[in-house]
C-alpha cells in the first residue's frame, strides 16, 4: 500500500531507535496527512481493518478493538499511523530521496516533509487484548524535506520520454499550399 503525503506531528529519527526521556521504546510511530483522493484510501483501510475485527473476533470471539489506524479530519483529510514494531525488527526501514538514494542520517526530517509511505496491512496478534490492524511502514520516499534548516523542494523536473537534446527526432515541417487561400485569414 502506498500512502501519499505529508509528514505531521512527531517525526522521529529515520535511523536512531525510538526513545522517551531517555528510555528505550517498542514502536517507531509517523503519520502522514493525505489531501488527496481521500475517499479511495479510506475505502481501502476500511475494508483491511474490518477484515483484521472480523479476523480477531473469529479467533477469540471477542467484540474489543483498537482504534483504526487512520482518522478523518474535519476539513476531508485523512491522517494516516503507521507504525513499526521493534520487538518485530520492522525498524530501521529504507529512506530514500527522489533519486533512490538513502538519506544522510544527520537530515532531521519536520512536519511538513511530503512523502510517499510504503506500508503493509498487519494484524493485531491474537494474544493482544484488542483486535483490528495496524500500518507497518516498509520504506519511505522523500518527495520535498522540511528539516531544520529549511525546505529543499527536491527536483522540479523529472525524466521523462520525449525530446532528448543528445538523440534529436526532428521531423520535416509540413508545408501549406498559399495558393487560392484567403488573404485575411
């Protein structure tokens, strides 16, 4: 699953494990705010956390479940959790630029930071207290960083079939006959 957006809240360190005052914890947790085609993604993680309620309470036959992992905000935008367990060794994940390459560990990433968020649909285990899903991230892109010194809008353009300057196709113009046409036009 692919989630498109922006970086909001909390962003943690790509690469360093999470910490609270000094202690270690179990869960690396971003979410990303989604502007656009909102009803398809929410169609879509509806559909996965009813299969993970139904899944949960075929097991144990009970009716508890946790929060979705994605809420809906006022303005039709959707804020999406995901999250990678350590205990499960999901973290550190790839994070890479436009241009397929890793980030430097030094680039403190901020709200605001557009990405496309790779994820899987997990299962809350059938030990846990609660069922439902949650959204573990396999790799981040970075499309636009905000970070602590400012906002670099990454690549304007991007490569693209067409015209290329070192291969050029050019064809002969067409010609137009001017003989019996319209002078005013």
């Amino acid at each position: 699953m692919q989630i498109k957006g922006e970086l909001t809240g909390f962003v943690p360190s790509m690469y360093d494990e999470p910490t609270f005052n000094g202690e270690p914890q179990n869960n690396w947790t971003i979410k990303v705010l989604v502007t656009e085609d909102t009803e398809e993604l929410v169609s879509q993680l509806e559909s996965e956390y009813d299969k993970g309620c139904e899944w949960w309470q075929g097991i144990n036959g009970r009716k508890a479940f946790y929060d979705p992992p994605y809420k809906l905000l006022d303005d039709g935008s959707v804020q999406v959790t995901m999250t990678a367990k350590l205990s499960y060794e999901e973290f550190p994940l790839p994070v890479v630029d436009c241009e397929l390459e890793p980030i430097a560990k030094d680039l403190w990433l901020r709200p605001g930071t557009k990405v496309i968020a790779h994820g899987e649909v997990k299962f809350h285990a059938r030990r846990a207290p609660k069922g439902g899903i949650r959204l573990c991230p396999t790799g981040l892109q970075i499309l636009e960083a905000v970070t602590t010194t400012g906002r670099d809008r990454g690549p304007v353009f991007v490569k693209q079939a067409g015209f290329s300057q070192s291969k050029p196709n050019v064809e002969e113009l067409a010609t137009v006959s001017t003989k019996g046409a319209d002078p005013d036009f």
